[in-house]
C-alpha cells in the first residue's frame, strides 16, 4: 500500500527543489585560513587532515526545519562549496556558473570579491589544476584540444569508491584505535618509509577527531536550538537529534536512525574533505540497514512507517548536494547537478544467498515517492533474486524517472572476479557512479577520462591529421585511401589508438602521483581497505585494489561507420574511397544522395546482425587489448569501460561528417547502446548486438532503451520487461536503463519547458531533469528509438 | 517447399501469443477486410510502396533497372508491371528509402535463422515464433515447411489465421501448431461478405472441427465500431464460441494507424470515416464476453 509522503517530508523535499544552488564561499575561505596557518609546517597528509579537521570545526552548522537527519556540505541547502585548492577559479569562471543558462549557480556580489581579494591571490598557479596542466606535455594539450580525450582530475579529486557496511560495525574512536595501534607498529629501524607511514596514520586519527567534532557541533546547535524551541514537538525531536549526534559518529550506530545519521556524517566528510567524483555512496544500502530495521520491528522502536520516513529524510539530504561546479571540458563530459551517489538495491549477500530483504521493497517504493534527482538507485539483480522483485523495480522505472536502473549482479561479480578480487570481496561489490563495478570499501575504481573513439578514427582516415584544425597529432598511418579491405584501415586504426593512449596513460601517470603526493585523502583513507593496514593514502594505492578507467566512447557510432565503409567501399563498390573523402571533407554539402544511402542502406549496429555486430566485436576488442591490464604508477591496473555520461555529445561536437551518415558535430552514440534511430529492429534486436561485446572483459558498460509509456501498461508489460532484462543478463548483458517516455512529450517539453518542470529523464547512467539538458542532449534523447509494438 | 514470401519479421511481438515471440508475415490473403491493418499483405506478389516524401529525385531506381519497368510520370513513380521481375535492385539502391519493396523472397533457412536469434528471449518468457499473414496458410506448403522446421527446433509455434482454408490444409499443420490465434470478425454471413469479401461458414466450420479436435484456441475478435460492435453480433459471437468449449477471448480495438498505407500502396480506403472504438465501448464488450465465463483481453 502507497501511503505517500507526510506533511514533514513533502515540506523538506520542496525545500530541496526550490532552492536555486548557489556558491558558498565558506569552504573556501576555512581552507585558505587553514593552509595559511599550517603550510609548510606540516607534512601533507597531516596539512589536509588538520584542514578537514579545521573546516569541521568552524564551517557553519545547519539544521534545517523539521529535519530529523542533519548536516549539511554547505551553509544551507543547495549551497554549494568550491574546492581551491584543486581548482581555483577565475572571476570569469564564476561568472559564466552564474549565468549560464544550464546546471548553473548562483554568485553574490559578495563572493566574487572574497574570490577576488583573498582565494585568487592564494590560490592562483598552485591549485592542482595549475600544476596539472604545468605538467602536462605539449602533445597531451592538443589531443585534448582536440577532444580526443578528456581528464577527470583536472578540476574535481579521484573518489569513485563507496561504503561497504563497516561504519555499522565500527565508530571512529574504534577507528582511531586501530590507526593508533598501526602507529605504535611502526619499526623506524628497518621500514624505510616508516616515517611517511607516521604521517598518514597521525592524519587519519586527526580525520577520526574532526568527523567526531563535526558531529559534536551538531549536537551542541540541536541543544541550543531545542532550548528555543517553543513547539514541544520539535523541541523532543532536537533532543534527540542531539543525542544521536553524540553517539554517532564517534561510536557505531545502534539502531535505524543512527545509521543513517552514521553514514550520513561519513557522507559528508568524504565530500568535505575533496570533491570527490561520484561524491560518495551508501552501497547497497538495503542489505547494510536491514539488522537495524528487523531490530526495531521486533523490539518496537521502530515501525515500517517511521523507518520510511526516517529514509525519506535522509534521500533529501542527497539532493541538497548538487555536485560541486564544474567548468569547460569537465562540464561538458559530465553536466550535471547530480552527484552520482547510486545507491544499490538488492543483489546478493557475501556468502552469495539472495540479497532482497523487506527494505529493498521499501526503498523502491521511496524512490516513486521521491522523485528527485539525488540519490541515484539501481537495483542489482541476480539469478538468484525473485522475479517479484524485479516486477517491483519495472514499476517504478514505468513511472518513468529513469530510476533505478538495472544491473547484473552475476556479471559484477564475474567482471570482479575476473580482475583478481577474491570471491568475498567480489559479492561485497557492485556499481556505483554510472555503470562501474567495484569492491565495495576496498577498491579505489578510478575514471580517468572518456575517450573518443570516432575522433581516433577521423585522423586514421586523414593519416594523422586532425582535419578541424590541420594540426597533425596523430602518427601517418597511410593513406587511407590506398587501404584495400577493412582490416588494413583496422590495423591502422589500432596503431593510431596505441599513439593516442599511450598520450593519455604518459599524462595519467603524472596527475595520479600528484594527488599521491599533494592531495591525500586521508578521512576517505579511514574507511577504505587496507589503507590503515598499509598505512598508505587513497590516492597513493591505499585501497587493496586500484583499478583505473578509460571510458571509450561512440562504439556504435564507429561501428557504423566501418561497416559503411565495408559495404559501400569494399563490398558493394557503390563509392571509392577517394570519394567517400571528398563527401566527408564536405560535410555532405551537395551530396544529399550519398549521405541518405550511407545512412540507410548500411548495416548498422543494433539490428543483429553480425555484418556489423562483428566489426564492433573488432573494435571493442583492439579497444581493450590496448588499455586492458596496463599498470598504473600507484599499484594498480587500468580497465577499459564503455560509459558516455553527456561526453557523447561534446565527443559528437569536436568531430567531422562521418562515413555513417552522420553530419558534423551530431552527437556520437552513447554506452553501447546504437546510434541513435540506426536500431529498427526493436529491443531484443539492440539487446542480441549489445551483447556480442564480450561485458565480462570490461569494468561496465551502459545500455540506453527507450519505452512508450503504452508497452509496459498492465502486469503483462512488466512480465515482458522482467524477461527482457532476464534474457539480457543470461547474456551477460551488465547493465540496462529504461526511459519510459513518449517523443511526443519530449518535443512538448521542449517547446514548453514551463509545463515539464518536473520531468526526469534517463541521459546516461543517470537521470536528470529534461530541463537542465541542453538542447543538443534534449535531441538527442527525443532521437533514440522508441520501442513501441501494436 | 523451401521459399516462400515474406513481408515482415516481426522481433519482440508480444501480442501475438504467450511470452516473447517472433512474428512472420506470409504474403497473400483470401480476405479482403475493410478494416484490414496490413493491406501490404493481401497480394501474395511482391509489391512496391512508395513514399513521395522521402523521394529526393535521384532516379537511381530508373538507371539501375535492367528491365527498363521504371519511369517517373507527373504522379511521381511508376512500375510498369509487365516488364519487372522483381529483382529488387531499384529498392536496394534507393538512398532515401523513398522506393521499399513489400514481400521478400525468403529461404526457409533464412527465416528460421532470423527466428533462431531471439531464442533467449522465448525461453526467458515462455514464447516462441507466430506465423500470421496475411493469410499464412495461403502458402501453405511454405507455412508447413516452417513449421516442421520450427518443431524440430524445439519452438512454441503459433499461427495467426481467419481460418478461410480447406479443412484438408488445417489438418496438415495442425499437430505442429502449439496455438491458434483463430479470428471471429462477423456472425452474419451476409454483412461477412460485404465486409471481407468472402462468406463465415467456412471459418466457423474450421473452427468447430478444430475445437473439437481439442486444439488449443485463442479467439480473437476485431471489434470495428457500427460494423460488428452491435450487441446482437457480440452475443451471437459468444453463444458460437461457448458452444465449442473455447476459453480465450481476445478483443482488438479497431485503429487507424494504416490509413496512410493505402494511401502509399494506391488503395482506397472504404472506412475513413469510423472511428477509434473508446475504452468505455471496449469494456462494455469485454463485460458480455465475461458474462459468458470466457477470459477477456482487450487488445493483442
């Protein structure tokens, strides 16, 4: 039974979506207080945890009316930190977040002159930002000038990891305990680095001290406001507020509320301390409270309708948090309010029985109440899991928001497995940010940037040139024009692709040794194994795995074009290749005629059919062979993932007309999912070529489909999309996300974005408001194939 | 018989049957139904449609035609249909789609392969492959190569038919058919042969012997507004099925999405004016059905 929001959740949720996100300058102004005081007399990771522990203790306390889970990032809601020290923006940056008309925020008059008298003049030609791009080579500048690839650490810190249910079990003076005991370990005589290793334990106890102080302060506001408050009511409720923030974190949590006040905290800390990217993340949430949950039934201090409201409380703090501002290329890659918090639902236990529990049910049916953006949800589903569950879950997607999306818990693990995690580290893990697997608590999974795999393509048909600008940065290949058969142009394809990563891997290498060295994690590092075992930060290969990413991005859009190529050029000699140049180089002006057959009379991805399916099995594979298992400097090994975020669109725009048909600067496809319209043969057509790719061999991939509203009416539409999702994953299919929406009510919203305020839709591995999109992604989305059946 | 023609195969049909299936369209029908929604299907020769939209002018079909059949008049395209052989080669260069071909020459391999790949998906969901038309058993001896082919590849097998046959071709498919999606579209024989062109005793007699041979039926009942959505034809419709012991009754609304097919394919269309039955209509009928114990779907 639906019982809907109360009157204290609907009131804190309107709150969360009417307030503008704006910049708040506080967590600015702290860390340069801080490093001014204690630069340079400190080692760097005592410096970070002293300012961690410095903005605990004097950033502004916020408890919003009515609220029972506390704590806000910023001053208030939707206020929204810069972080200075990795990236120090420019007065023209804040205005551009100020007036742009998308993802934008806020800046006072006030700020701007705090940003110009006192961040600038600190900050500027110091922030990691700036010793980045110092750092980088001339050739790594101009690919990505060129849009070849992107990074990810230029503006906002490594993170992509998530909880893994020991802050349950354990407080931080536990955790200071034993970062205490690793201290008193330590051999000076005969561990070269015991010194380095004193530093970092010596800053995670002092990030132990700050969380806890952190907390403390909200107890203290709770009481000083508990005293004033003349309504009995909320004065009970500050009371307790302040008794569980004195309990939490400082000791493990001991019942529903608490643990989610626990996590909470931890959450905050994380995001705090660094922006970290896909900020950070509960896991799988459903599985963590459940002890807690079963706990309260039976002994009464808890019912179901309390536990949801408690919940709906915590989802609300999520969407307060809109991802910390971002500018040029990683605003275009990832634009965005939502912070990809993706909470996992379902799934299995460590020992591999069935995960679902009763608050996986309950969660799902948060989520069709909620309707906001953040948190993120995915339910994670395995051959073991009842198909009820699944029926659940594709109800809620067929409500349309895009949420959860859907996720092969056999596949995670089998990817995981496959990466050398052990079995019980393996089934601990599941997906988080869009679409990529980890061990949850014990893996830092870094993205490092998206890679444009049509634009690699592009200069191999112009034998290193990159024909936007005449800038040669790619090697001579050949010319193309002289290439014989498709397998030439591959292998060529492959050289230009080796030239390209090993650009990207060389810059790599350097950005991860400056976080190592400059920018420690050291709170993430208190709760994300072994880094107190090995005494080793986060960002120095802490974790007891290090997984790096490169995402490629456009396998369906490249895909296509080879296969154009091949059927027109080589097979049915309908075009020579010298022609085909000319066509490309012209954008198709004057040559409507080619471009409607390279268009239409192309096997295309997408359709099953193994014509083209085949040269995208090619494609992924040279892909993979050539960043799959390469080292990374801090101990770990580099992944291959198939995820676009909105890069797809950027990657679209840096490119020229392509052999598909495709004109210049159209959006490329995005996942692995086919270009947008060239699928006609509906979805179990797009899910038998999606699934040619061989998932297990990457670190996730993302599959878009797009549902009329009408196909899935009725318990027989969801028995067909629980067999489509079904029969995906015994193909192990990785992932899959639903918009359930008509085109028609798409174009509408764009005509009249007034009336769709509150429409979410699926872009990429997350959902989003239909009206924060820019116009290219809002076509872009209305052009993906709606499967619709009579 | 190792070829037949094809003019559609349908992936991810989930009307047309239990679960997941694949539906393949045979061409050519007996029937030639007002109402009819696949009016592409009644010929069993190959066909052209053309899209005056899409034409970009190119005449590509024109210069590549070895029979010379093609010319462009004020009416745009035109095919002389002494002279083509239907080889297809006009359609396959045709850039823009304007000029699309209805009904492919298709090898029983080809078409089993085709429905081979979907074979997950019929497992996961209880489905299978659906033969419908047209009239699939106007190519009956196609339609029974499919068959057996699909029964020896351990397929659920369905056929989508109005049961205007011989009792002699039923017979011959129907131990390798697991359902019939059998359709009832008038009681009176006399408005059936207005509105089909050819009379009911056949198809109800076919359907009796083939209940009684224990067949398992799906009834569907197209419920086209001030033709056969009277009370009278709906009661009678009932009392016919319920006399036969049939459980499974499926009622199609009437729509009108193919009214621009007829425009593309040159044929007139004798019902522009009824309209789309509303929901209310559908669940009043749906009510007479249940009143006569059956298990009523509304569409599909």
């Amino acid at each position: 039974m639906k019982r809907g929001m109360n009157e204290r959740v609907q009131k804190l949720r309107q709150q969360s979506l009417t307030t503008k996100p704006r910049i708040s300058m506080e967590r600015a102004v702290l860390v340069t207080q801080a490093y001014k005081k204690y630069a340079g007399k400190v080692s760097i990771p005592v410096l970070r945890a002293l300012t961690f522990k410095y903005l605990c203790e004097n950033k502004t306390i916020c408890i919003n009316d009515g609220e029972l889970i506390v704590g806000e990032r910023g001053p208030a809601p939707q206020a929204t930190p810069t972080y200075p020290e990795l990236c120090c923006h420019t007065l023209e940056d804040l205005k551009i977040m100020d007036e742009r008309e998308k993802i934008s925020f806020k800046v006072d008059e006030e700020s701007e002159k705090i940003q110009e008298k006192v961040i600038i003049p600190y900050w500027k030609g110091k922030s990691i930002r700036d010793l980045i791009f110092d750092q980088m080579t001339q050739e790594w500048k101009d690919c990505y000038e060129a849009g070849i690839f992107t990074e990810f650490m230029e503006q906002r810190a490594p993170g992509h990891t998530v909880e893994d249910g020991k802050i349950y079990k354990k407080g931080f003076l536990d955790f200071k305990k034993e970062i205490e005991k690793e201290i008193e370990k330590l051999d000076f005589i005969n561990d070269p680095e015991a010194y380095d290793k004193q530093e970092q334990l010596k800053a995670m106890a002092i990030s132990c001290d700050a969380i806890i102080r952190f907390a403390e302060r909200h107890a203290e506001k709770a009481e000083e406001m508990a005293k004033n408050e003349t309504n009995p009511v909320r004065k009970k409720e500050l009371e307790e507020i302040a008794k569980v923030c004195r309990y939490v974190p400082a000791h493990a949590p001991r019942n529903f509320r608490e643990a989610l006040q626990m996590y909470w905290f931890v959450h905050l800390s994380v995001i705090t301390e660094l922006n970290t990217w896909d900020s950070f993340c509960p896991g799988k949430l459903d599985q963590h409270l459940y002890p807690f949950y079963k706990k309260g039934l039976e002994d009464g201090t808890l019912t179901r309708d309390k536990a949801k409201e408690l919940l709906e409380c915590f989802w609300v703090k999520f969407n307060n948090q809109p991802a910390p501002p971002k500018v040029g290329i990683t605003l275009e890659e990832s634009g965005t309010y939502t912070d990809f918090c993706n909470i996992n639902i379902g799934g299995i236990k460590p020992d591999g029985s069935d995960g679902v529990n009763d608050v996986s049910y309950l969660l799902l049916e948060i989520i069709e109440d909620m309707r906001i953006l953040q948190p993120s949800t995915n339910v994670q589903i395995s051959r073991k899991n009842p198909d009820e569950f699944i029926i659940k879950a594709a109800e809620v997607i067929r409500e349309g928001m895009g949420f959860p999306s859907v996720f092969n818990t056999d596949a995670v693990v089998e990817e995981l497995l496959r990466q050398g995690k052990s079995l019980e580290d393996a089934r601990c893990g599941g997906t988080s940010g869009c679409v990529e697997v980890g061990c949850f608590g014990k893996e830092a999974y870094i993205l490092t940037g998206y890679f444009n795999l049509v634009k690699v393509l592009e200069i191999t048909l112009h034998n290193g040139i990159d024909p936007r600008t005449g800038k040669k940065i790619g090697i001579e290949t050949g010319d193309p024009t002289k290439f014989n058969s498709l397998d030439e142009l591959l292998g060529a394809f492959k050289k230009q692709l080796h030239h390209f990563i090993e650009i990207k891997v060389r810059g790599n290498n350097v950005i991860e040794r400056i976080y190592a060295k400059y920018m420690p994690a050291t709170f993430m590092s208190i709760i994300i194994d072994d880094c107190i075992k090995k005494a080793k930060d986060y960002n120095a290969g802490g974790a007891r795995y290090n997984s790096r990413y490169i995402q490629a991005v456009g396998i369906g859009s490249i895909t296509d074009c080879l296969s154009a190529i091949q059927y027109h050029v080589f097979d049915k000699k309908n075009l020579s290749f010298e022609k085909l140049m000319e066509i490309l180089n012209a954008n198709f002006e004057g040559y409507e005629k080619e471009r409607l057959l390279l268009l239409n009379k192309t096997p295309k991805y997408g359709n099953d059919d193994d014509y083209a399916d085949n040269i995208m099995i090619k494609v992924f594979n040279i892909a993979h062979d050539e960043i799959n298992d390469r080292s990374t400097v801090n101990g770990g090994k580099y992944r291959i993932e198939m995820l676009p975020t909105t890069c797809h669109v950027y990657f679209g725009a840096v490119c020229g007309a392509t052999p598909d048909g495709r004109k210049a600067g159209v959006p490329l496809s995005e996942g692995i999912s086919p270009v947008q319209g060239a699928d006609k043969n509906g979805p179990t057509a797009v899910i038998k070529s999606a699934s040619k790719m061989d998932h297990l061999k990457t670190g996730g991939t993302l599959l878009n489909q797009k549902f009329t509203p009408k196909i899935l009416e009725g318990r027989e539409g969801l028995e067909k999309m629980k067999d489509l999702i079904r029969a995906y994953f015994k193909l192990d299919g990785h992932h899959i996300q639903f918009n359930v929406v008509n085109a028609d009510t798409l174009r509408d919203a764009q005509k009249n974005p007034e009336k769709y305020n509150n429409l979410i839709v699926r872009v990429a591995g997350y959902s989003d408001y239909f009206n924060n999109l820019n116009k290219n992604l809002q076509d872009e989305i209305i052009e993906r194939t709606e499967h619709q059946r009579f | 018989m190792t070829q037949g023609i094809i003019f559609n195969i349908q992936k991810y049909s989930i009307h047309d049957g239990p679960g997941i299936r694949t539906t393949v369209f045979l061409k050519g029908c007996p029937l030639e139904c007002w109402w009819c929604h696949n009016p592409e299907s009644q010929k069993v020769k190959q066909q052209f449609i053309f899209w005056h939209n899409k034409c970009i002018g190119c005449m590509d079909c024109e210069k590549v035609c070895p029979e010379r059949a093609i010319s462009f008049n004020k009416n745009g395209f035109y095919n002389d249909k002494s002279k083509c052989k239907f080889c297809e080669k006009c359609a396959e260069i045709c850039p823009s789609g304007a000029l699309e071909l209805v009904g492919k020459k298709s090898s029983l391999d080809d078409v089993i392969k085709e429905v081979e790949k979907d074979r997950v998906f019929y497992e996961q969901s209880g489905g299978g492959v659906t033969f419908s038309g047209g009239e699939p058993l106007v190519q009956i001896d196609f339609l029974d190569s499919l068959l057996c082919a699909s029964k020896q590849k351990g397929l659920h097998t369905a056929v989508d038919t109005s049961g205007y046959t011989s009792w002699g071709n039923i017979e011959r498919i129907k131990d390798k058919v697991d359902l019939f999606l059998y359709d009832i579209k008038h009681m009176d024989d006399e408005k059936h042969k207005i509105y089909t062109g050819v009379s009911n005793q056949l198809i109800l007699e076919n359907l009796k012997k083939l209940a009684l041979d224990g067949k398992k039926i799906w009834v569907r009942v197209p419920i086209i507004p001030s033709i056969n959505d009277d009370d009278l034809n709906i009661q009678r419709t009932c009392e016919y099925i319920s006399s036969l012991n049939l459980r499974d009754v499926f009622i199609l609304p009437y729509h009108n999405i193919a009214v621009d097919k007829y425009k593309r394919l040159n044929m007139g269309y004798r019902i522009s004016d009824i309209q789309v039955p509303k929901d209310e209509l559908m669940k009043k009928i749906a009510d007479i059905f249940k009143g006569y114990g059956f298990n009523v779907k509304i569409g599909g």
